[in-house]
C-alpha cells in the first residue's frame, strides 16, 4: 500500500493512503496539515508496525505515527523529524480559498 505522512504545526505525524487527502476529521483534530513524503508500507521490515499502521488506516482513513514509526519508514534524517516552518504569511490566504471552496 502507497501510503503519504502528513505532520502538524503541533509535531503529530500522521499517515493515510497515498490516494487520500487527509479527513476533514484529522484536520479538525490536529490542525492544518503539511504533506512532507510518500512510502511503501510493503517496504517497512518491521511487521508489528506495519500490522498497527495497516489496521489504523482501515479504521479511521488515517494512523497517528510516533517518531519511531516515522523512522522505521522513511529513515531517520526525513524532512519531517526536522523543525520546519510553514510559510506564516502564505497560509492564511490559502486557507480562506480553502474554506471559500467548501462552501460552495
């Protein structure tokens, strides 16, 4: 399964089908959501992690990942494990053509 991590403003990395966008329930839970990389569960050498990953996505459309998880999939130096930063001046008008969208 081609899946995609997404991370917050508040440090939670998340993961869905790569197919998906995040839910709109995720979003509401954890705030806005930066796409930061792509993988291939069948990759992942650890079967544990990807049972538990595999069984959250089913679920609920999405899985809460740790920063072992993170590194068990993407290794250990991914953008994601940084401290990045969000265009602060960028985001607010992207979120208002966001939310123009889903009113119509």
């Amino acid at each position: 399964m081609d899946v995609a991590l997404y991370a917050s403003d508040f440090g939670i990395l998340l993961l869905v089908p790569a197919c998906m966008h995040p839910s709109q329930d995720a979003e509401r839970r954890y705030g806005p959501l930066e796409w930061c990389g792509r993988a291939n569960l069948g990759d992942v050498s650890d079967t544990d992690v990807r049972a538990r990953i595999e069984t959250d996505v089913v679920r609920s459309t999405y899985a809460l990942l740790t920063v072992r998880d993170v590194q068990a999939l993407f290794g250990s130096d991914h953008p994601c494990l940084r401290h990045h930063h969000r265009p602060q001046g960028l985001w607010p008008r992207f979120q208002r053509r966001r939310d123009a969208s889903v009113r119509t």
